[in-house]
C-alpha cells in the first residue's frame, strides 16, 4: 500500500540492525529481533502470535514509547516514572507513519495499569482564565488544596463536575502578567533570577531564539554565552534545561542547580 493511500497512523516497523550493539544482549536476543526485517501492519487491526519469550509484548511497548507514548501506559498527556522496568528496543526501532496523524491515543500496559490508574487526580478548581498557547488550551485556576495557581492542560480532562460554588477572581490577579513570567505555559511558583552558562558551539542558536520575554544574553570572552532571566515556571525550566545537557550549566539560583542534578541523577539510576 503507498502511503499517501493509507488511513491508518503506522505502516510498518522494522528494527535499524546497524544500531543494534549485539543480537546477543537482552533484548536483541528475543526472536522478535533477530528474526524481523520489515513488518506491514494492516489498516484495521495486527496481531502479535507466538510463543511465551518470543518478545511480543516487548515490541509492543516499545511501539508504543517510539510513537509517544510514557513507557507505563496511558495517552501522551501521561509523563510519570514509578520504575524504569521497559527495554531499549524503541532506541533501534524504525517505524513508518501514514499521512494521517493521530488527535489521541492510548497505551495500554497490563503490567503498570495500576500505576496509571493512580496518576489520574481530582482538583477542585477555581478557573481563572482560558490561555491557547501552541495549539492548546490551558486552564489557569486556583488549585484550592494548595491554594496555589497553576496551569491545567484541557486535553487532560477527563471528566468535569460543576460544584455550585461561587467565587470571585482576586483583582491583582494579571493572566498577561502569569504568562509573561511562566516558562513555556507553566508558571506560579516563586520568582526566580536565572543564570545559565552554555557551551560555545550552542551560543548562535541560542541567542537567535526569544526563549523568555525577560531573557538577556551577556557573551563571554571564551565563547560562551550567559543567559539571565526571571521566571516563575521552575517545572517547565528543569526539563528545558536538561534538554541542553551536558553543554550547559546552571550559574544560579543554587536551588535551581540542585533540582536539575537530582533529576540527572535519577536518570542514572533508571539506567542501571
């Protein structure tokens, strides 16, 4: 079938043998691996059969983290970890997408169903205001448990409940303002003065790009660049800023720095 005439999201799978390190280490060594060239999925449903060992489920999911999904189970909008317990399979995987792309999915994992069942929470929410932000909409609402604002992803309701309660938007409360200092959409916490160091051979791009409204550049005489701003976004910072890793470093605040080495050091040990 040629892919502009597919309806289907995925067209075939295959495994990049030139990636693999050795068809003798786990998980390379299942006959799922050594076996496979190219596999067609059909445009209705695929089924998986064989033997107990051969490695079915362990292609599945790794399927599933090549297209997006948390390696434990549930939609896209799912990004916990309880245990590292997947394989690195979806590192070698090749897969051929359709023209079509998918609005939604889920992942469904038998084995960790139970922690997906309890990532999904309850809030009662006071909604402050609706911001779009890269084709989104978020919901900026006083979180009432911890009387704290923040920023809540529509896609991830999944249910609604009006309460009847009434309440009354604090007058000082400024959604240009929350925007301007969150980094991304997330924002709410304590303001923060940010200082970053990054490698030379990152400097032009990072400079090119407007990454917060506050942002200053200060170039160094060694060809780095130092970027200073002011966010209350901590959560969306940490992960952007482990994106950059190792060719940047974090100059302050120290509580900043500290947060961004425990993350590294616990993608360590989910590697062991």
């Amino acid at each position: 079938m040629r892919t502009m005439d597919a309806k289907h999201y995925l067209l075939r799978i295959g495994i990049d043998r030139a990636k693999v390190p050795s068809f003798s280490d786990y998980p390379y060594c299942l006959p799922v691996c050594r076996n496979m060239g190219e596999m067609e999925l059909h445009p209705g449903i695929t089924f998986l059969v064989g033997e107990n060992g051969a490695g079915k489920s362990t292609l599945l999911e790794a399927i599933a983290i090549a297209s997006g999904f948390n390696a434990e189970g549930g939609s896209r909008n799912f990004g916990f970890s309880t245990r590292a317990s997947h394989s690195c399979l979806h590192e070698v995987l090749t897969i051929r997408r359709g023209l079509v792309r998918p609005q939604d999915g889920f992942f469904l994992r038998a084995e960790s169903f139970y922690n997906v069942a309890t990532e999904i929470s309850e809030y009662e929410l006071n909604p402050y205001h609706l911001l779009a932000y890269h084709g989104n909409w978020y919901a900026l609402a006083l979180n009432t448990a911890k009387s704290r604002i923040e920023t809540f992803a529509l896609s991830r309701f999944r249910r609604i409940e009006v309460t009847g309660q009434c309440f009354t938007r604090p007058a000082e409360f400024n959604p240009e303002r929350y925007a301007r200092q969150a980094f991304g959409i997330v924002g709410g916490e304590e303001l923060i003065k940010v200082r970053l160091l990054f490698e030379p051979k990152l400097a032009v791009y990072i400079t090119e790009r407007q990454w917060h409204p506050s942002q200053e550049f200060r170039m160094r005489p060694d060809g780095r660049v130092e970027l200073r701003l002011e966010t209350t976004g901590r959560k969306e910072l940490v992960r952007w800023i482990l994106s950059w890793m190792p060719d940047v470093k974090v100059l302050a605040p120290r509580s900043l720095r500290d947060r961004v080495a425990e993350k590294l050091r616990d993608g360590l040990r989910a590697q062991e």
